[in-house]
C-alpha cells in the first residue's frame, strides 16, 4: 500500500504557491479523480457548485453521491471509458444543479493523469459553464461561440495526517516526487485553457504564459516571451496602460477584476477582452507579481452590436404593425359603411335605368309630330285622347322615383358623412402615441363606438352602457383607443357567431381600487371555451376564420405598457365573454410600478 501511493499521489500534486494563486484567480469548474472516480482534487469554484463550502466536504465522493443516479451512472462510465482507452474527453454537457434544479450547459474537458510509469491513475476534469452562451446562440442563431467560462483550479488538502514518524516520512518523500507533476499539471492547464494566461514578476516581464496569449502575440511559442514587456508587442500608449494597471496591483496588492480593453491582435485587427490581473505572493505574503487572465469578448461585442441592431429593427417592425393594425381597423370600419353606400347607389342606378322619363321623350315626339294640328289630333285622334291620363299616370310615376331617390339620395348621404366621421376620429388619435395626457373615459368609450356604430347597425347589435362616475386619467389616449377599437370589433364578430337573435355589447365603466379604473366590453355571443382562456392573448392564436391573431396580443402589450392589464372571462361556449381593461390613474413609473409625482 505504501509503496503505491509513492507511485499515484505524485502525479497528482500538492499544493504549489504559482499554482495556488492560478487557481485563485479562476472561475471554472476544476477536479481531479482517483481510478475509482472518486474526487480527490476539487478547487473552490467546482465544490461550491456541488453544494458545498469547501473541497474537503468533496473529497472521497461520487457523482452518485452528488448528481442524479442516471446523469452520474452516465459521468462514471464516459470516465472509465476514458482511463481505459487513455484518451481525453472534449464535449458539451446538460446538467442539472444539484443546488438549485436548474438545468445548465457545461464544456467539459476531461484529460488522463499518468504516474511516473505511464499508469493512468485518475484524470483531472476542467469544466465551463456555457449556459450564457448557449443562450446567446438560440437567441441569434448564427453567433458563434462566444463567452468562454471562467477557468479555476485549486489544489486539495492533503490527506490527513499521520501522527506518526514513519506517516510524515512518507509525506515528505511524496512531495519531494510530487513536484515534477505539479509542473506537468501546469504546463498541461497552460496548453489547453483557451483563456489567455500569464504570470509576470514585479517589473510586467513575462515568467510563464499559456499557448492562446503566445498565438494571439504571433509568437511560435510562449518561451519566446519569457523575461519581455508588453512594450514589445503592443504600441507604447496600449503597454503604458497595462504597465501602470500591473504596477498598482503590485504596490497595493488590490487585484484589477473584468477591466474591458479594447486591444489590437498581431494582425492589426480590434478586439475587446474582459482582464482580471490578482498579485501574486511568496510565502510571506509580500507582492512578487501577478498573474493575468485576458478572456475574449470580440465575439460577445459583435453580438451585442447584432442584438442592438435587432432591437431597433423590432422597434420598426412593431411601429410598422400599429400602423397597419390602425389602417385594418379604419378599412374594416369604412368597409362596413362602403356596403350600405354600395346598396344605395345601386338602387340609384337601377331606378335610373327603369324611370319613367323616356317617356317624357317619346310623348314630346308625338306631339311635335302634330303640332300643326293640334286641336284634331287631341279630340279626334285615339292616341290624342290618351294623352291626359298618360300625362296623369306619368306624373305619379315620377312623383315616386323622385321621391325613391330622395330617400336613397339621403341614405347615401348619411353613410358618406359617417365615413368622414370614422377618418375624422381616427385622425385626431393618429398622433404621436407616447403622450400622456388627461382623458375622460366616457369620451373615449363614444369615440371607440362611434367608429363601429355603422358595423353595429348593420349587424343588428345593441350596445348597453354602464357608466359609472370616474376621474379622468393621465394617459396614452392612441394606445386605450386602439386596444377599445379591437375589443369592440371582437365583440361584434362573437355576437354574429353566436347566433342570437339578442345580439348585445354591454361597456361599463366602474372603479378597480385605489388609483386604478376599470374598463369593462362584454357580449352575450359564441364565448370561449376553457382551454382557450389561458392562449386568448399569446401572438397568432385566434378563434375567429380569418383572423391573424394579432389584436388581442398587441392590446396585453400596450395594457402592460400603461401599467395596466388586459384580462378575459367566459363561463364557456355560449355563454358570451368580457374583457376587462384597467389602467391607473396616473401614470406609472416605468421601473418602480408607482404613479409619477407632479413636477
């Protein structure tokens, strides 16, 4: 037993000062296990997300004793598999949090550790976690992988002590060995942290640095850069910053945490990096230099920029949506007006056709025919004869197309005065929406059903009105309008779906608590089944043939915006629906939900 731990401890290390500080100063999830997968290394980062306060709480256990038995079951076998085959594991993973439940991505890089004979005698484990960045690449679809995870490793306590002679032998004899491992496992993180890592003693020359900041200097390897400055790869303005940034640290031993640089690569090209730089200490707690960690945020820039650029042609698009959502409602509404002009004129024409003007004409013919004997052609002529009572008859006849005309004449008149009047309304809301201003509910009800009374009238539905005494309130006028306008529509159109020769549309105004009003539209139509109520308002849901699905969502997204809400409430199919509208007083502020205070 003694004499296999001298071959399997060494080449997993002790705890080494240069070593110690790289892992203070990092975020990621770092482990080490025995063949039998038991931790046996864990840094503080890694023990934390395992629940736990510190890695001794960790050491000697299993993903079985951590994670779910199948998501463990699953660990142990790919890690066996790994020490048996001797080659390292590269992947992303889907976990779940045994703190929180929540299920995250991690990129996962787990490496075979070798003794001195070449034995695979566990592996050490580097976990990411890259949730943030699977987010990102579902919400842009094509970004790239952008926001690496934070790298930390930190060395385990040793084993337990033995108070005996013959145990601290042992000990000492396994640290002297340990010590070329240690640099191995240095060298090993240096190589394959994609993060850009360095060490630099008290006057910024470089000790030691990982191949990603040897690749982004051009450099064919890091040892080219031992004992130089930045002056040497940077433009003197760029390292006087760097320069002085590390010389703080060092005389007052405050680190530099996500400093944002914006930097230029070897080939001249900008990119922006998130810089953490931490002292680094002797045994004696005095400053000797720092160790720098530069993480690349050229892509997560990029997809800011992408994400902003998004974002305002959103802002476009939902302006272009209102505008066509007002035009549908004032088309729609003229639409139902045009219907009643269209019969009107058509009638028009039609007693135009038919009338009894030709007549007129024909008779003046026949008189001109005979005007030279005029007097004959009346009292002796058959057709003479009948020229009185045809002038008789033709009279009444006209007499009731002029009187037919009139009628449709006024008909159509009042239709095309009603469709100035639903222009004129929709022209006074078609303003600047955004503005607040003071409103008196009632006046806004009428405006709202003036612009669908000819679509009520002709659909044959009666409109109830309950109006209770209320303050007028401060608000976006455009937005209420809009969001009544569709109301209304929708309550006509369940009406005629209902089938009832009853049709009703009941409006009622009433208070809804303190600072608050309520704006009720309710009909007795076909009304909403039970399963639908929670998806009446998501985008592109609907009920009715034809429609897009569009109105109700939009009307949620401007209640919310006025700090009000927009709810539904239906007893079932048949049984009609209301829809309840409320909206504060005053205005609300934008992040606190409070009213504004006067100026």
């Amino acid at each position: 037993m003694k004499a296999q731990k001298k071959t399997t401890e060494p080449a997993l290390g002790p705890e080494n000062p240069l070593l110690r500080t790289l892992i203070d100063g990092l975020p990621d999830y770092i482990f080490i296990k025995d063949r039998q997968s038991r931790f046996l290394v864990n840094n503080l980062a890694h023990a934390r997300v395992l629940g736990a306060a510190h890695p001794n709480e960790v050491a000697g256990k299993t993903d079985l004793d951590i994670f779910p038995a199948e998501l463990a079951k699953q660990y142990y076998a790919d890690e066996q598999a790994l020490m048996k085959s001797g080659q390292p594991l590269n992947r992303e993973e889907r976990v779940v949090d045994p703190k929180t439940g929540e299920t995250r991505w991690l990129q996962t890089t787990k490496t075979p550790l070798k003794d001195q004979a070449g034995m695979v005698v566990g592996l050490m484990g580097i976990s990411r976690d890259i949730t943030e960045r699977k987010r990102a690449e579902t919400a842009l679809r094509q970004s790239r992988d952008e926001l690496e995870k934070r790298v930390a490793e930190r060395t385990a306590e040793l084993s337990e002590r033995n108070t005996s002679l013959q145990q601290q032998i042992a000990e000492r004899e396994w640290a002297e060995e340990a010590l070329t491992g240690t640099h191995q496992l240095l060298e090993t993180m240096l190589d394959n942290v994609p993060d850009r890592i360095y060490f630099k003693d008290a006057q910024s020359r470089f000790l030691e640095l990982s191949q990603a900041l040897a690749k982004r200097l051009g450099l064919k390897g890091p040892e080219e850069a031992v004992g130089k400055t930045d002056f040497d790869f940077h433009p003197p303005e760029k390292a006087r910053e760097f320069f002085q940034d590390e010389q703080r640290i060092i005389q007052t031993g405050q680190p530099l945490i996500n400093k944002i640089e914006k930097q230029i690569t070897a080939s001249g090209e900008v990119a922006w990096a998130s810089v953490t730089k931490v002292p680094l200490r002797d045994p004696q707690g005095k400053v000797i230099g720092l160790v720098g960690i530069n993480r690349d945020l050229t892509e997560l820039k990029r997809a800011e920029k992408e994400l902003e650029r998004t974002h305002r042609r959103l802002l476009d698009v939902s302006r272009l949506a209102g505008m066509a959502e007002v035009a549908t409602g004032v088309l729609h509404n003229v639409g139902n007006v045009l219907n009643s002009v269209n019969v009107s004129a058509a009638l028009i024409s039609e007693r135009l056709r038919e009338s009894k003007v030709a007549g007129v004409t024909k008779l003046a013919k026949l008189l001109q025919e005979h005007s030279e004997d005029m007097s004959r052609f009346l009292t002796e002529d058959k057709r003479g004869h009948q020229v009185p009572l045809y002038l008789e008859q033709l009279a009444e006849h006209l007499e009731e197309e002029r009187n037919g005309l009139r009628d449709e004449l006024k008909n159509l008149t009042v239709n095309i005065e009603h469709i100035k009047e639903i222009v004129t309304t929709q022209q006074n809301y078609a303003q600047i929406s955004g503005l607040t201003e003071s409103v008196t509910l009632p006046d806004l009800v009428e405006d709202a059903l003036r612009i669908h009374s000819g679509a009520y009238v002709r659909h044959g539905v009666t409109v109830v009105r309950e109006f209770e005494p209320l303050p007028a309130i401060s608000v976006d006028k455009h937005k209420v309008l809009q969001i009544l306008v569709n109301l209304l529509s929708n309550a006509k159109y369940a009406c005629d779906e209902g089938g009832r020769g009853d049709k009703q549309v009941m409006v009622r105004l009433k208070p809804a608590g303190e600072g608050r009003v309520k704006i009720e539209v309710a009909d007795n139509g076909v009304g909403i089944a039970a399963e639908n109520l929670v998806r009446i308002f998501s985008q592109g849901f609907t009920l009715r043939k034809g429609g897009h699905g569009f109105g109700l969502h939009s009307g949620a997204l401007a209640a919310r915006d006025l700090g009000g809400s927009l709810s539904v409430y239906s007893d079932g199919l048949g049984r009609g629906a209301s829809f309840v509208l409320e909206l504060p007083v005053a205005p609300m502020h934008p992040e606190s939900d409070k009213p504004l205070e006067e100026p």
